[in-house]
C-alpha cells in the first residue's frame, strides 16, 4: 500500500453536477471541449450490472454519440469509421491496467449512392457492420470474436423502414433490432446500435447556476437518441478465476469485483485532400473515456478535461489536485457559498457530527482520530489503509467520497451500516457493500456475486446503495442484526450501475454527506444522548431532495438489450411522451400505423387487482409481455409460445391506483398500451 499515499488527493467527488462553465452536461455527453467536436467518438454513459434475467451474466453498456434528433437527416447519426471504441475490464488489482478489452471497429458502405435517400428500394446508404475483437492478455493480442456483425439503420420512418416496396420491408424496427443481436464465438450476447438514450437530466435547471426544480425538472435528453454497444457476457468470462456465481463464498465474496470503463480512440494524423477524400495516419490515441458517471464534467476544470480524456486510469495521480476538496461542496456548506445557491440547500455537509467531526472542505474530517488504538480492525488503521483515508488534516472526503470513486468500498468497519454499532461508527455494522479493487484510478467497480433486485419487486428503487442503506438501516426485515444477507438494491450504483439508477441525485446527496450518515457519522442536529433517533430533519432533508428528473423518458426493455428503440424520426415534433409517467404512450401517427399486433385492455380504467388483456393480430407467433409501474418498474412478465388467434391474458396489478404500462413483443412487432388503476 506503500503508492497510495500518493494518491490522495485523487478523490472522485460524488456530486459531480457541476456549477463550473462546460461545453454541455449529461452523464458525459459533450464533457470537454475537443470531444464535443467530435462527437462520433464521444463517451456519453457507462452501466455495468447484473443481468435481471439471469443470475449467471452481467450487462455491460457502453453508449456513445449524444443529443441525436430523431429526425437528424439526411446524413443520419452512426458509429464513426477509424474509431477504435473499447470496453476495458480489469478483474485482477495485482496485474497493471485492463485485464480483458473488447474492442468494436465500424465499417459503412453505400448501396445506392446515386439518392439522397438514406433508404430506397430495399438498399440502404451508409450501411453499417462492425468487427468484435478481445483481448484476455492486456491488450496484447486480440481475437476477433464477432465478424460483419449488423448495426440497425436509423429509425427514420414507416417508409423507410416497413414498406415493402420503397424502404426496406421490415416487419418493424423491433425486427431490425432482433436480427442485429448477435452471438460471440465465446459466447457474449453482442448488440451495437441507435437506441433511445437512457441517461436523465434536468440541464436547463442544473445550468442556470444551480437552479434545482425537484418538482418540476425538465429532461435535457429526453427524445434524443444515441449508440450503443450491450453486452451480456457470463461471470464466469470476466472473474479472474473463471468461476460462476454459483461457487461464490458469499454474497460479497471479494473475489467477484470487477472495473469497467469505457474509451474511443482515433488515429493520431487527419489529412483532407481535395476533391474530398480523408485520409488517416498514425497510431491510435484515445480521445475519450468514461468510468464513474458525471466526473469529467464537475471535477476536472475546463483546462484539463482534454487531457484527462486522453489518460489511462493508471496515469489518473496527474489529476490529484482537483479532487481533494471539490468544488460542489462549497455550495452544501453555509460558510462558503451555500447560501448563493438555493436549489441545493437541503443538501448540508456536516460540520459538527456526533459533536466532534467536520467535513467541510478544507477541515480535518476523522483526521484527529488518526494513529488512535479505535482505529484497529478498521479499514482506517495505518495497518489496513489509514495512510489513504486519513492522509492528513485538510482531506476530510477521502474517508467516504475516496473509496467510492478511486478504489472501491471494502466490507471492513467502518463502511458498513450503523445497524447495530450502538453509536460507534467504528464498529463493525451490517454489511452493505464490497466491491474493493485498489487499482487507483476512475473505474465503475461492480462486485458481480452481488444478486440483481428484482424489478417487480416493491422495494426496487432508482437510488441504488442509498437506499440499501436506508432499508438496511430501518426496515425490520434487515436491521435486527448484523448478518450479511441479502437487501434490495445492493447492486445499484455505485456498485455497477443499472440503466434506472437516478446517478444525479445519488451523487448530489453523497456530497452532501449521506453516506457519512449510513455508517453512523449523523448530521448535526443529531445530539449524541440528547436526540432520540439519528433520523433528524437534516437526514431527512437529504434523502428527501431530487436532482429534479427521477427516471427516463421512456420505459426500459425487461430483455436484451434492455434499452428502448430508437425515437422515430417521422413523428418529428409531434411525437411526445406522457407527462404523468417514464413510458411512451402507445398511439402513434395514422401515417406510422402498422398493421398487426393489437392489443386491448378489457375495461380500462381497471376496478380490480388484475387486468385482462385481449391481443390480436398474432396468431401462432410467440409473445413477450411485461408489465410496468409509472416508476419503470415491472410488475410482472408472461410469455406464450404459440399464440392463439385471440389470446387473452391476465396480470395482477394489485391495489395501488395509478398508471401501468402493458408492453407487448413479438419477433417483429411491439405496443405498449396505457392501463388506469382506479
């Protein structure tokens, strides 16, 4: 441990909704000025977690290319050619940097260069293939694992798209889509493509100075597309010893973590000659890259963002002088800039907890404990990795906000939860969290023995560990003791990050100090002997506050490759989403109706615990139905191998009035219908 003293200063912030001058804001969208001009090869998100369908594979998500309008043509949005687009795993902290690297090239070709048209008569320009390559040695070598595998056109409309004499005759995009899914040679499930973007955003608010609307914000990305690169690969192909989930000591077994971040790179020389040819030259340098969410944008200051684009995590100590004392948390503190900045005032860093222990930039945080016999058995004493968490009196957040984004959170005292320390925040606790990887630098650390939660489980929730940490910490169903078992939401960001993680509003109120608040560090109005319970109104005040936009504009897949189509850009301005839900209403244009696949809901609005459903249109094909909340969650899934001519279904909705979204597939053919609990 003898280098990560060094590395002290390199704390990612949690927070990281920056209220610095950027070119733009989303999880990495347009982050630094080069990379905005380039936008082909811009990391725009990251999410690796576990499959929801199968306990054995993890999701990794790579999505690239932001703010793509529906209708952006004629020269439509694709994978950039001359692109090398990797995704890096490092499985192992005692090998230097990526452990096995997928690695994606793009090749475009026209079929009919003689039209504007992207699509005419069944032929389509700008035709995109790809190659998969892997590497298991470092990027040593590579093998080529997918060969012109396909990537789906643009979604651009019911002619281009369905008609079988002047577009290409699809059934529906759904059935580009299927069809484009590929197998690996090794066994990886591979998609690569325009899909609808997943990534959530009040921009108008957060930029505006930090004007926060909770109640009101508005989705900076919604209806915008962007690409992506899914891959389901099994456990047993990224854990270091080739085991599967099923061989896991526990479900924290240390062995399981893994760091993923995601990176394009181009060729170093650029020539434009006359007549309009491109030439390129050079070795390959990367120009992008994303691990944990939204650091990039609120950490790293406008001069050095290009070159933290340009580094590997293994060279990311250059950058430690930004990460000691970040800048958000000068607004959550009312002696520097809180007070100009209302739209984060729920959110205060605590200064005087269990009446001793400042955390404001700049103070000494647990400093003062450093060297104390306490300490022994936890991960702060200088035998574990005291030199690190407590480098000195003027780093107070390397003790919560230093774990979470350089090396990962280790199932050592004091990170676990205050369930049972009986006041004592260095006391062992429940367990929580693992996913421990000292490789010091910015990777999304996921620990893959971890179960996914269930998405139609009623506890499944957008805010990930926090709110583990709130069920572990008041829910009679886990905080009686401090037993390992499992709580809803432990695979949530930031270990991994699934598509419904609300990473904004997580990473606002970590800043904010509630994760010092999990592990018993309490806010300030809590009075050690005098206050009854550590849930005080500043506690409350943080878990209560939202960065403004919760979830998506649109409701996920409950199957590969889990994000949602493409935004048609036919339906142009006047396709919309439903103000009182995450899902798209399903009715569409008269001009985009296919005929086929229908669905009826039988009496809707709904009086009782379930829901009939007719469906037509689909005689003897297979069907895929799930069934979602107005949160994104679902509720339930059926399948039907061979449909009957009218086939009815049932599905329990349950008591609670509102609205739920019935999402129907086919191989070809998919409706969402609205359905009302009253």
């Amino acid at each position: 441990m003898k280098n990560i003293k060094n590395l002290i200063a390199v704390v990612g912030v949690l927070a990281v909704i920056c209220l610095q001058t950027s070119q733009s804001f989303g999880s990495s969208h347009r982050e630094a000025p080069l990379i905005s001009n380039d936008p082909l090869a811009d990391n725009t998100d990251l999410y690796a977690f576990k499959s929801p369908n199968n306990a054995e594979n993890v999701v990794l998500i790579a999505n690239y290319i932001p703010f793509q309008h529906p209708a952006g043509g004629p020269n439509w949005y694709s994978f950039g050619e001359r692109i090398r687009y990797e995704v890096h795993v490092d499985n192992n902290a005692a090998t230097p940097g990526s452990d096995i690297i997928y690695r994606f090239t793009f090749e475009r070709a026209n079929e009919d260069p003689t039209t504007f048209f992207l699509i005419r008569l069944g032929k389509e320009n700008l035709k995109t293939t790809y190659k998969c390559e892997r590497s298991i040695d470092g990027g040593r070598s590579f093998s080529t694992i997918v060969m012109k595998g396909t990537v789906p056109p643009p979604n651009i409309g019911p002619r281009s798209i369905e008609n079988k004499t002047v577009g290409l005759g699809a059934e529906s995009y759904d059935d580009l889509v299927n069809k484009a899914v590929a197998t690996a040679t090794t066994g990886e499930k591979i998609f690569c493509g325009p899909v609808d973007d997943p990534f959530f955003v009040d921009l108008g608010g957060i930029f505006d100075l930090g004007n926060m609307r909770p109640s009101s914000g508005k989705d900076g990305v919604a209806k915008f597309n962007c690409h992506s690169i899914v891959i389901e690969v099994p456990v047993a192909t990224l854990q270091k010893s080739k085991k599967t989930v099923a061989q896991a000591s526990n479900i924290l077994d240390p062995d399981y973590v893994i760091g993923v971040y995601a990176s394009a790179s181009r060729q170093m020389i650029k020539t434009l000659y006359s007549g309009g040819d491109v030439g390129f030259d050079g070795n390959y340098v990367q120009v992008s890259r994303l691990g944990m969410p939204l650091t990039n944008e609120a950490v790293i200051p406008l001069g050095m963002k290009d070159k933290w684009n340009a580094a590997k995590p293994s060279e990311d100590l250059q950058f430690a002088q930004y990460f000691t004392n970040p800048e958000l948390a000068l607004y959550m503190d009312d002696s520097q800039f809180g007070a100009a900045v209302p739209g984060l005032a729920p959110l205060r860093i605590q200064s005087k907890s269990l009446g001793a222990f400042d955390f404001r930039n700049g103070k000494p945080g647990l400093f003062g404990l450093k060297g104390n016999p306490a300490l022994n058995g936890t991960a702060l004493s200088e035998a574990a990795f005291g030199s690190v968490l407590l480098p000195d009196n003027k780093s107070p957040r390397a003790v919560d906000i230093l774990p979470i984004f350089y090396t990962g959170v280790p199932n050592l005292p004091p990170y676990q939860l205050a369930t049972g320390k009986a006041g004592n925040p260095l006391a062992a606790g429940k367990p929580f969290i693992h996913n421990f990887l000292p490789t010091f630098g910015d990777w999304l650390r996921l620990n893959m023995a971890v179960p996914a939660t269930p998405r139609t489980d009623p506890k499944f929730s957008s805010l990930g560990l926090v709110q583990a940490a709130v069920l572990g910490l008041t829910d009679p169903m886990y905080n009686g003791s401090t037993a390992l078992q499992f709580i809803p939401n432990m695979d949530g960001f930031p270990n991994g990050r699934r598509l419904e993680d609300d990473v904004t509003t997580i990473e606002l109120q970590a800043v904010g100090g509630v994760v010092l608040a999990a592990i018993g560090l309490w806010y300030d109005d809590f009075k050690p002997g005098e206050t009854a319970s550590p849930v005080t109104p500043n506690l409350v005040s943080v878990l209560s506050f939202n960065a403004g936009v919760t979830k998506n504009d649109t409701i996920l897949k409950p199957w590969f490759p889990y994000e949602q189509n493409p935004w048609r850009g036919f339906r142009g301005n006047s396709y919309s989403g439903p103000s009182t839900s995450s899902a798209r209403i399903a009715t569409t244009p008269l001009e985009d109706k296919i005929q086929g696949l229908s669905v009826k809901v039988l009496g809707n609005p709904v009086l009782t615990d379930d829901v009939s459903v007719e469906i037509s249109g689909v005689d003897g094909q297979a069907l895929r139905m799930g069934l979602t909340n107005s949160q994104g969650q679902v509720m339930g899934q059926q399948s039907v191998g061979k449909a009957g001519r009218i086939e009815r279904q049932t599905f329990r909705i349950g008591r609670q009035p509102g609205i739920y979204f019935l999402q129907v597939s086919t191989a070809s053919e998919h409706q969402t219908v609205k359905i009302i609990r009253n």
